[in-house]
C-alpha cells in the first residue's frame, strides 16, 4: 500500500503526542475506538477562558492511518474555538491524508475523538 | 525519538541499493542460486517436452524431470513413483483433499482437518461441503497442537480423510504427525498433511509418519514458484479423482506438459535440504535465540504465539502487547516482516490462527511474523531486533493502552465502543 508523503511525515514525527492532566477543567479528554478493533484514540483539548483551544495532546493505538489521523487534528484543532473545532470532517482529514478507501475509518475515529473530546470539556462546564 | 539508525546490513555487493532486511522466509524464500544453475540448461538447450518418448529432446527433458522426482522422495523416504508434480502447495492441497473424497465418497463421505489449517485447506473443505461432504473442523490447544484425544473421537468410519498441516504458516509448531498418521492408519482413514512449510526443515518420512498424502511447495525451500507436488501413497494404494483433465501425466492425476525446469529446481532445492537441513536447523535456531534474548533484554510484555518445543526453528510470531501490527510494521519499514500470513495481510481482520490458540483479539492485533533463513546473517538478526526495540518503545510511548497500562488501568474495565 502506497501511503501520501503527508500521512508518512506524521507518522514518523507525530505532533503534540501526550497528555493533559484529565482532572483539570481546562481540558477535555476523547477516547474513542477498542482494542479488540485495532484501533484506540485518545484525543485532549486543552481550551483558554476565551474558548480558544490552546493546545491538544494524542495517543493512539492503531496503524499509522490511525496514528497520522489523531496527529493530523491536533494540529487543526489548535486555535479553533470549540465550535469550530466540531465542525471538522473526516472527509477532510481523509482528503488531506490522501487515506486509502480501507482507512476512512480512521479519519472517521478522529472525528469521533475531536467531538468526544469537546463533549467531556462541555460537560464538565455546563 | 531521534536515536541514530544504522543502515541496514547490505549484501556483498557495495553498490547494490539499500534493501529492507528480509524476514518473511514463511511467505517465500530467494531462490538458491546452485538451483538456478541446475535449472538453467533446461530453459535453452535441454527444452524437449519430457513427455516426447520419440527422440533425445524428450529423453534428456524427462530424465531431468525423473532425476527431480527421485530427490523429492529421497527427502520424505518415499518411492520416485509416488509423486506427482502440481504448481504448488495450494493446487496438491486441493488434489489431495479434493480428489480423495470425491473418489471415495460413496463409502466415506467425512473429512476431517483443523481450524488453524492454511486457507486453501479451509477453502477446499468448504467447497466439499457444498457438495454435500460433512466436515468436522477441529479447534487446537492454546499451544496451537491439536488434542489427540479430540482427533481420534473426530474420525469415524465414514470418515474419508483427515487433513493435518505439518507446519504452521503462522506460528511454525509442528503438529504430531507420527500420532495422527497411526491414528488414521487404525481408523482406516487416509492421512493428508500439508507440509508446503515442513518439507525441507524438519525430517519427515512418509512410513514412519503414516503419511498417505503430502503436499509440497518449491518456494518455500529456496526453489522456484509456480511448482510444487503431492506424495500419494501406492502401498497401500490412495485413489484418487483428477482436477485437471488431458493427455494424463503423472499417472492420470495432473495432466500437463510438466515445467521441466522448475521440476529440476524443486529436485535440486530437495536435495540441498536433505544435505543440509540438520546444519542449517541449528544455524535457525541460534539465529532465533539470539533474536529473542535482544528483544527481551530490552522490551517487557512480549509475548511468544504458539508452542515453542514444537515448532520451526526459523519461525517466530510475536504479540507486542499496546502496540497495533500495522502499525509496528510501518515503523520498521527497513524490515520485511509480516503481520499474519501473506495470503491475508490485505484484510484488517487478526489472524484467525491466533484466534484460534485463544489469543485475545488486542493482543492479536499485536502480532508480527518473523521467519529467518538460509540467508539470514546475525548481522541482520541483531539490526532487525534493535530497529524493533525502537519501534515498538516509541510506539507504546504513543500509544493510550500501554499509558492506561502502566497507571494499573485494566484494559477489560472499560466499556469500549466496537467500531
């Protein structure tokens, strides 16, 4: 399988791969996908008191469609306001990612992840 | 992680381009140069069809292709008349399987094989089921061998023939098989077994083993694709029903213009193994040792998928708990490994082999096969474990189950969302 530049460059140097502390108001955490799949992302967002996202964190336990995928978001959620930020589509980050037809799955679990993520930030300020 | 990669370990030739380290000698081997040059003269000047009985063209094709089958019987302790050649291990398997059932299907109209069995086995059973065959697919114990006990109460006097691989593609244990074929000789059923990883590896004989049928793949034994052959035992005599219908070589069984040259090359691969397998067991086995001493020196939660007594010495598969196979692979891409077998890296789904030894599906999600062989050089072995070494600790650095892990989060507590 022949894989894009894009999706190999983050792959071999992952962005923002880490940890927020889950207690910390500040932050919301996504876990999404199952083991028993291949496939687990864990997404955080770390969102300022204007509802900027500051900065988010990764770990995936996946393929590197997986791994590219959950990199790829941290980079574009940063900045975003929350609303924003839920906006993203896989499609985009399958298109971005140029992921063969048998990894949409993977774009669309980072999808899940980002929304996961914003709903548990949400929850703990509503 | 920025650690310094040494290059991979090159051949002797200084200018060739730099190639992955290849460790997937169970999909397929390079062939053997001192086989090429046995089978060269039969492309050019030795061209004759083997079965042409009217002149020297025919005679010096057929004495090659009669040289090959000797070699071939020599290694199992069989009679040269007992094989037949095929185009490999897939179409003896559907011979053997095939042909004896619908032969003798008016008296036996039972089968009998395994669930770790390679697919063309699993397939063709399938088929014959179709057909209306019964066949009872038996599981295997944790260490992937089959339970004597559970075989000998699966075959019954309708039972036409019991399929048992000699060698796993997957996981490399070696099942009984002077058991099973006394088994099946006492039952009055005929004892196949695939060997297309066995034959050439580890010493096997048709009489002491009981063995009725056995397949036989070229590629796997440093000799050419495309041949391969099935033993059929002539005393006492297996019949059975053609596949491929025509001028009715190899006895009726196969009809063809036999491929003289890979003939000659699956001949000549057979007789290297015979001169060589007990030296290069040992080599593997070292080769496999040392191998499993670096990764375990530097990585915990390893895990070794089916037994290690019975089983290949060039063979490994390896669970690397928290850290998914394709994604491992991807990360050692100056390795050719395999994550399951080649016949089925296309599908995303974990190897039904481990599933069947009961290996959790995380953790078979986890696994890499690696196969060494006559051309593996220590070199490589120890370039191979420290490029996954690295792999995989960057890997479970990233990776949120091997961080729930070390905080003492038991993974089984989550509810997690199937996908």
């Amino acid at each position: 399988m022949a894989y894009s530049e894009k999706l190999i460059d983050h792959f071999e140097n992952p962005r923002n791969v880490g940890a927020f502390d889950k207690g910390d108001d500040s932050v919301g955490t996504g876990l999404v996908g199952a083991p028993a799949c291949g496939d687990v992302m864990k997404l955080q967002i770390k969102v300022g008191p204007d509802g900027i996202i500051e900065d988010a964190k990764f770990k995936t336990f996946g393929c590197g469609s997986a791994i590219a995928s959950s990199s790829l978001v941290t980079e574009w959620v940063k900045g975003k306001t929350v609303e924003e930020a839920a906006t993203i589509k896989n499609t985009d980050i399958a298109k971005h990612l140029a992921l063969p037809p048998v990894k949409i799955h993977c774009s669309v679990l980072a999808e899940d992840a980002i929304k996961a993520a914003i709903e548990d930030y949400r929850k703990k300020h509503a | 992680m920025n650690t310094a990669v040494k290059t991979a370990p090159t051949s002797d030739r200084p200018n060739a381009p730099r190639r992955p380290v290849y460790l997937d000698y169970q999909a397929t081997t390079p062939m053997d140069p001192r086989v090429l040059e046995a089978m060269m003269p039969y492309f050019t000047e030795k061209f004759g069809n083997p079965h042409s009985r009217n002149h020297e063209y025919g005679w010096e094709a057929e004495e090659g292709v009669e040289k090959a089958r000797q070699q071939i019987a020599d290694l199992i302790g069989g009679d040269e008349r007992e094989i037949v050649f095929t185009s490999g291990a897939t179409e003896s398997n559907n011979l053997a399987i095939g042909g004896v059932a619908r032969f003798y299907k008016d008296q036996r109209d039972h089968i009998v094989t395994l669930v770790t069995e390679h697919k063309c086995v699993l397939d063709t059973c399938r088929h014959l089921e179709q057909e209306g065959f019964k066949v009872t697919y038996l599981p295997v114990q944790q260490n992937g061998l089959v339970d004597l006990a559970a075989l000998e109460a699966a075959i019954t006097e309708r039972t036409a023939i019991v399929s048992v691989m000699a060698a796993n593609n997957e996981i490399g244990v070696i099942q009984p098989l002077a058991e099973i074929g006394a088994l099946c000789r006492k039952k009055g059923a005929f004892f196949h077994t695939d060997c297309a990883q066995a034959f050439g590896k580890i010493p096997l004989d048709v009489e002491a083993m009981k063995i009725d049928l056995m397949s036989i793949s070229g590629h796997k034994i440093y000799g050419p694709k495309g041949i391969g052959a099935l033993f059929v035992r002539r005393r006492p005599r297996v019949r059975l029903q053609a596949m491929i219908h025509g001028g009715g070589q190899e006895r009726g069984m196969r009809s063809g213009t036999l491929p003289t040259p890979l003939c000659v090359g699956l001949g000549k691969a057979a007789e290297l193994a015979k001169n060589e397998m007990a030296a290069e067991a040992t080599r593997m086995k070292a080769l496999r040792d040392r191998f499993m001493a670096a990764i375990n020196a530097k990585l915990p939660e390893v895990f070794l998928n089916g037994d290690l007594e019975n089983r290949l010495p060039s063979n490994l598969n390896l669970s690397f708990a928290y850290v998914e196979g394709e994604g491992l692979m991807m990360g050692i891409k100056d390795l050719s490994v395999s994550s399951g077998s080649a016949c089925t890296s296309a599908s995303l789904e974990p190897s039904y082999v481990l599933r069947a030894l009961g290996v959790e599906e995380e953790l078979a999600h986890t696994s890499l096969r690696i196969g060494f062989g006559r051309f593996t050089t220590e070199a490589e072995v120890d370039y191979a474990a420290e490029r996954i070494v690295q792999a995989v600790s960057k890997l479970r650095a990233m990776s949120p189950l091997w961080e729930m892990a070390q905080d003492g989060i038991d993974i089984k507590s989550i509810q997690w969302a199937a996908h």
